[in-house]
C-alpha cells in the first residue's frame, strides 16, 4: 500500500509542476506538452539500465549452486526407488 502511495504522490507532484509549467509559460508551451513523453521515455531507459546493471552485477552463489546439485541428486535417488526412470547423468544427444 506503501508503495501505491509513492506512486500517487509523484505523479501528483509531476501533474502539479507540469500545470503551473503549462499556466505560467515559463517554458516555450510545445516543450511544455512533451514533458509527460520525456518522462515515459526518461523511466523506460532508467528501467533498462537498472535491468542491465542488475545483470552485470548478478550475484553467483558457488554454495547454493552445490547445495542445488545435492538436492538434485538427492532426488533422483528418491524418484529412482520410487521406480521413476529419470533418465541418465549424461545428456541425450538428438539423432
């Protein structure tokens, strides 16, 4: 609810700016009209770069990644006396 708020306050704060922009003529009123454009466009490469900062910056986690192939193993073990064929170790290679 926290964050619906934070949304609503800016884009009432920015609805109020761009008003008293488009009232006062304090820009020339056609960069007054595509303010709300250059904003869209302003947060769509924001979101870009924090999606591709998040990627260079991902984490690798050596102990989870074992622990992972320990629970793998684990169930294959128990699918395996279970009488579930889980196929084998190696990869199949398509003919």
């Amino acid at each position: 609810m926290k964050h619906i708020l934070k949304i609503l306050t800016l884009l009432l704060a920015f609805s109020v700016i761009w008003i008293i922009l488009l009232e006062t003529s304090v820009i020339p009123r056609t960069y007054t009209w595509l303010l709300p454009v250059y904003l869209i466009v302003s947060l769509g490469c924001y979101g870009l770069l924090m999606v591709g900062v998040g990627l260079m910056l991902f984490p690798t986690c050596p102990q989870d990644a074992g622990l992972l192939q320990k629970d793998i193993i684990e169930a294959k073990e128990f699918l395996k006396d279970k009488g579930v064929d889980v196929g084998s170790d190696r990869e199949r290679t398509l003919l």
